[in-house]
C-alpha cells in the first residue's frame, strides 16, 4: 500500500457540448472529444494513483452512442482507478446515459450514484470515496449533506460533490449548494469539487478542497485540472495546471 496517493482530478468535460467552436473542428463534439483525451494525457504524466472525474461528463443526457461509447472505452484505457459522479448536465433523470448504458461495469471505474450518498472502498489503495449521484438540480439537493465521518480503517478518505460553491455569508437560494462551512466541516484528506468553470482552490485548516476547472472551458484564464498528493491525512500539494496551449493572453 502507498505512503503517499497522487490524485488527478478533472471536471466538466461537457462531452457534445455545442458552446465552443473552433476553426480547427469541423463538429464541436471533436473539440470536446479531444480535449478530454488531451487532459488525461496530461493527468498520466503526473503517474495518478487514482483518478477522479467530478460531473458533467457529458453536456447532456442527449449525447451521442458514439461519444458515450468512444469516453465508456476511453475511460477503461485509463492505467488506473477511476472514480466518477453524474452532474447537473448528466443528470440521473430517467432514460438518461447512465440508465442507458451500464458505466458500472467499466472495470476500473467506481461510479458512485446514490441519490443519498454512497462510500466505496478502492482496496489496492487504502483509499475511501464518498459522493452523491444528483438526480435533481435543484435547491433541495444537498451534494455534500451527510457525508460520514472517516471510516477507521481507510488510509486516505476523497470526498467528490458537484454543485455550486456558497461562500459564507451568501444566501443559498441556488441548485445544488456547496457552503464553505460544510467544506471546512467535512471529514475528507482531499474534496474534489465540480461545477464552477474556473478553477478555485478552497483550502482551510483542517479540509483541502478545489475546483479543478474544466479540460474544455479558459473562463478560468486557461483549460485546467488538478493534481494532489496526500501522505497520511496531510495534503502535501495541491497544484491547479492548464493544458499546455490553452492559456489565455
Ligand atoms: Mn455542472
């Protein structure tokens, strides 16, 4: 088992999004299809022991066979484990992706998608990973409300939650709110937060948190994703970093 777990975190990929064209492209769904290729490149670099995939996967429930088959196959290509949540814009709705085609059997992939919240344990690891499969966008939904406390037995803990990042002292009228208090409250070595497009590191005493961006959206300055290292409840380093050439000027 390992002293020290590298994470690799990505976010929002937003696979068939139509938001962005390129000059380059011929179909927008390229541009998303080869992004999320690229930022996993990038990630293996690091030599991840784990990957995380924080929600909106895809744009939405209506993408592709064959953007859904192409990511199903790409995902299983990954040299490690993965863990993944749905987000707001792949939803669990009924007859969506995930009803249709069976993620669960992607062998390296823990694909966590309890509507209550649900723990899954990556044994090789040491590693405890807690998330929520949202159903629902909306204010009812509490993406990070009720996560257990650290299992005794795990050597590192990762929490995952896909929703809006509530500051303290805001009102927290919107969908899917994340409040900075249960940020600092939760019992994770690392959260790995998914929703904003610009990445945000969210670090307190006691929890280390980040919106790692998205691999296809610069509103953050560039196209982002994160890496962290962990030894035995310290979070030793936490790195937000742009897929070379797409900074903005
Ligand atoms: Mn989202």
């Amino acid at each position: 088992m390992t002293d020290t777990l590298r994470v690799a975190h990505c976010s929002d990929i937003h696979l068939d999004g139509d938001h962005y064209h390129h000059d380059q492209y011929v179909n927008a769904s390229d541009y998303y299809r080869e992004m999320f290729d690229r930022v996993l490149e990038q990630m293996r670099t690091h030599d991840p022991d784990i990957m995380l995939l924080a929600g909106d996967l895809f744009d939405s429930n209506q993408a592709t066979t064959e953007t859904i088959e192409w990511s199903m196959e790409l995902i299983a290509d990954q040299p490690c484990p993965v863990a993944m949540i749905p987000g707001n814009h792949d939803c669990l709705v009924e007859g969506g992706i995930y009803q249709r085609y069976d993620f669960k059997a992607i062998p390296n992939l823990t694909f966590l998608t309890e509507e209550e919240g649900e723990s899954a344990w990556i044994e090789e690891l040491g590693v405890a990973v807690w998330g929520k499969g949202m159903v629902d966008h909306s204010p009812n939904f509490s993406p990070l409300g009720g996560c257990p406390s650290r299992p005794d037995d795990c050597e590192f803990y990762l929490g995952m939650g896909h929703g809006i990042h509530v500051p303290h002292g805001e009102p927290s009228h919107r969908s899917s709110p994340i409040h900075m208090g249960e940020i600092e409250d939760s019992p994770f070595d690392y959260l790995a937060l998914g929703h904003h497009h610009a990445a945000m590191k969210l670090v307190t005493n006691d929890t280390t948190a980040a919106y790692c961006g998205s691999p296809t959206d610069t509103v953050g300055g560039a196209a982002t994703y994160a890496v962290i290292e962990i030894e035995k409840n310290n979070v030793t380093r936490l790195e937000i970093l742009a897929i070379p050439g797409t900074e903005r000027d």
